[in-house]
C-alpha cells in the first residue's frame, strides 16, 4: 500500500505534531513529573501553615492573656525578672559546687 505524497506530508505533519505533544506532557513546563513535584511542594508548605498557625493561635493565647488578665504579667515578672510579691518569703537554695546528689 504506497501513499501518495501529499497523504505522506500529512501523516509526518500528525506524526511530528503527537511527538511534539508527548515531549511536552513527559519533559516540559506543566510535565507529569512537574506536577508531581508541585504537589508535594504544596504538601510541604500546607504543612508548614499549619505549625504557623499553631503558633500564631499560641501567640493570640498569650496576647489575650497579658492584656486582660495580671496572672500572667505576674508569672512573667517572677520567671524572667526574680520578683516577689509584698509579704512573701523568697529562698534562694545554692548547691554545693562538686555536689553529686
């Protein structure tokens, strides 16, 4: 069975043209692979707003807290700044340097 030259023109054209768009959909910008990679980049950043979110929902927490309430002002100015209150006791207890117990 021979084609004729202009059928033959049009089978190389159709052939080129599926080549062309199988090159683009295994190797190319928007590839199988390329998409596989965004997906497990968006996987990736959805997990990391989730962590920041978690902590910016903390922070809020602590936000509320320092504006309504003096527990934690208080809590605060007794870790960080070693303040007692008016009538209270402070103990300081020192180990013994080489102490093992």
């Amino acid at each position: 069975m021979k084609l004729s030259p202009a059928r033959q023109v049009v089978f190389a054209v159709l052939a080129l043209v599926f080549l062309g768009l199988q090159a683009r959909l295994w190797f190319g910008e928007g590839s199988l692979r390329h998409v596989a990679s965004l997906k497990k980049e968006v996987a990736t950043l959805k997990q990391s707003n989730a962590r920041l979110n978690e902590r910016n929902r903390l922070m809020a927490a602590d936000v509320k807290d320092l504006k309504q309430g003096t527990e934690a002002v208080e809590e605060i100015a007794r870790k960080d700044l070693g303040m007692i209150r008016k009538g209270e006791t402070f103990f300081l207890i020192l180990e013994q340097p080489g102490s093992t117990e």
